[in-house]
C-alpha cells in the first residue's frame, strides 16, 4: 500500500525536472503494476501539489492519476485557478513526493482527462 509521509510537506521548492524521478517503471506495465509502485498515494501527491501553488487555493483538481511520463512514474494534476484562464499541470514524483515540473497551459483543458 502506499506510504504516507510522516512529516508534514517541505516548504515549496523549485521542480527537480524528470531527471530527478525515483522510479522509472518497464516500458508496457499495465495500470495495476504502476499503481503497485507507486510509494506516495495520490491524497499525499495532491497535498504536495497544492503546498507548491500556496498561497494561491485552485478553485479544482481536474484530474490526479498515476501514470508514465518522460519515463518517470508521476502522479499528475491539473489545477483550475479562478483568477486565471487555463490550467497548471504539476508532476509529483510517484516514489518519493517531489515535486518534478510544474507548466501552465494556458489554452484550456484540451487533452485533459476528466474524472
């Protein structure tokens, strides 16, 4: 099961980039084996990704899935901020709950899943 973290989240840092991931799954595992790697649950993930945007609250979580991306294992979010148009997509790593990349796509939610 995942871990959750024992000390509260560390003060916002800037992203460590893809580079930096803690695990790097085999090409075609299934969503089942990417779930049973992932250390960190996704209520842990999302917690370290709205400490990143503080103070600024997202009016919503569009979307928080485990999933492969640049070859690393990330919990992705995308945050909806009512003071701004678009979304910001933020990478916690899946292993350890740091916090990768951090983007604005100003354009909307094309290409976002929904819940």
């Amino acid at each position: 099961p995942p871990v959750e973290p024992i000390a509260p989240a560390a003060p916002a840092v800037p992203p460590a980039g893809m580079a930096k991931c803690s695990v790097r799954p085999a090409r075609g595992a299934t969503a089942a084996e990417l779930a049973r790697l992932a250390n960190i649950s996704q209520a842990a993930a999302e917690r370290r990704a709205l400490d990143f945007v503080a103070p600024k609250k997202p009016v919503s979580v569009i979307t928080g899935e485990v999933e492969v991306y640049e070859g690393c294992l990330v919990w992705t979010f995308f945050l909806r901020f009512g003071d701004t148009k678009g979304v910001q997509e933020i990478a916690v790593d899946a292993g350890d709950g740091k916090l990768l990349t951090s983007e604005v796509e100003a354009g909307g939610t094309e290409g976002v899943e929904k819940p």
